[in-house]
C-alpha cells in the first residue's frame, strides 16, 4: 500500500517544480471559471495531437512497477492496454472511465496521466483535461503535449498560459511537427483576441506550402486560409484552400470553404 506521507510530499515537490518554472504568477487551471461569457473557440479541424499507442514495455512497466507492484501491476498493465484500444477506437468514453480509476491507483504514471488527458480532451471536457496534461508535463518533464494542453486553456480563455506554453515550446524546439502545432494554436489564440493580423504573420513566418505535405502542413495551411478569409484577404484565401483541396479532397470541409468563397 502507498505511503500517504509520501505520496503528499510528491505532490508538494511536483507543485515546487511546476512553480519554479514559471517567470510569473501561475493561474492553477482548477481556479479557471467553468461559466465564461464566451463561447469556447471550436479547434481547428484535424489539429490535435494524440498520443502514440500506449507501449506497455520498457519506461511505462518501471514506472507500474513503482507505482503499484506486485500482482496489483499485470492487473493496471491489462486496463491500460484495454483504455488504449478503446481511445484508438474513438470510445473515448469507455477509456475515460477506465482511466479514471487508473488515475487513483498510479497518479505518478505519466503514460496513464497523459492518456487520460488526451481523452479528455477529445471529449472536449477542457478544465479536467488541462490538470491531467499539466501532470503529464511534470511527471515527463516534457513538452510532447503542449500544444494540446495550450488548446486546452485557449478553449478556457486563459491567455497567459497559452502565451507560456508556445513560448517553452519555441525555446525547447523538439520537432518540426510538434513547435508547428504549437503555432497553430497560438494563431488561434491570436485570432480569438482579435488579432488577426498578428496571428496571420504568426503562421506566415517561414511557411510556404509544401510538395509533398503532410498532416500537421496541411492543419497549418487550413489555419491560414481561414486568417486570410477572416482578414478580409479572399484571393489569398481561395488560393490557399484551392491548394489543400488538391493535396486533399477530403479534408475537412476544404471544398465548402471553396464553394462558399466563389
């Protein structure tokens, strides 16, 4: 059985860590008000960024191993897997509820946290996402799902901490793929404080569309055709859907934008 007195200093020093890094006063996400004025902004269509599928090998059994032991771990190991399949799935509320208790049992688990914050997220419950992400970033020590967390306090409205978490991504810099899904979402963020000119130039740095695109190009081309429609900029526009519309027919609802602009 766990050490409560253990497990309560943990948490202390998790909080210290997440306090230590921030350069100003941290917004907890469970002080965020559920009832804001505004509508939460719809994502991006296709924008976010699950995780691959869960590897019960390696890292993840050490860290099962840690955190429940002995024959209570092959039972954690088999419901992990089992959550895995139903989010591959797209039963994301079969998953939620086995992850949930998975949560109780191995809180120190990352690959448990972070799964259980992507579904969350896909079943757009942004607050309860947002504090799984914030303990997988902790327990990981890695930027893998800022985007997705950044998404998350977009949708609540919480400006400063998107602001934060684009920026550690910009000086981490991880992969191409990862610090270009941050940007949409900071375009985003942008645009739903009403400025869209900044977040046009935001997605306009560096990019050009791509011979052979892949998924996260394509996310970042629709992001910035919608900025030019948005901004008034409809040849820009057209052109650019015209241009996804090639790459790919059935994304999203390219070939509507295109009808609507004609």
């Amino acid at each position: 059985m766990a050490d409560p007195a253990a497990a309560e200093r943990a948490d202390a020093e998790r909080r210290a860590a997440r306090d230590a890094r921030s350069t100003e006063e941290w917004v907890l996400v469970e002080d965020v008000r559920e009832d804001s004025t505004k509508p939460a902004p719809k994502a991006t269509p296709k924008r976010q960024r699950d995780p691959a599928p869960i590897d019960l090998a390696g890292e993840v059994r050490e860290q099962l191993s840690r955190a429940v032991g002995g024959a209570r771990r092959e039972r954690v190991e088999k419901r992990l897997a089992e959550a895995a399949e139903h989010f591959e799935a797209d039963r994301f509320g079969d998953a939620a509820r086995i992850l949930k208790k998975l949560t109780d049992e191995a809180p120190t688990v990352a690959a448990v946290r972070e799964l259980y914050g992507i579904t969350l997220y896909r079943q757009e419950k942004w607050k309860a996402a947002a504090r799984e992400l914030e303990a997988f970033r902790l327990l990981a020590d890695s930027t893998e799902q800022n985007p997705v967390l950044a998404d998350c306090y977009r949708a609540l409205r919480q400006w400063t901490l998107v602001d934060e978490l684009w920026l550690e991504l910009r000086q981490v810099s991880p992969t191409a793929e990862l610090v270009g899904e941050g940007r949409i979402v900071m375009a985003g963020s942008l645009a739903d404080r009403g400025q869209i000119v900044e977040a046009t130039k935001l997605l306009e740095q560096g990019w050009s569309f791509p011979k052979k695109p892949k998924p996260h190009h394509l996310r970042r081309a629709y992001a910035l055709a919608d900025l030019y429609e948005r901004g008034g900029e409809i040849p820009k526009a057209r052109a650019l859907f015209e241009k996804l519309r090639l790459a790919d027919p059935d994304f999203a609802d390219v070939r509507d934008r295109l009808r609507a602009l004609d």
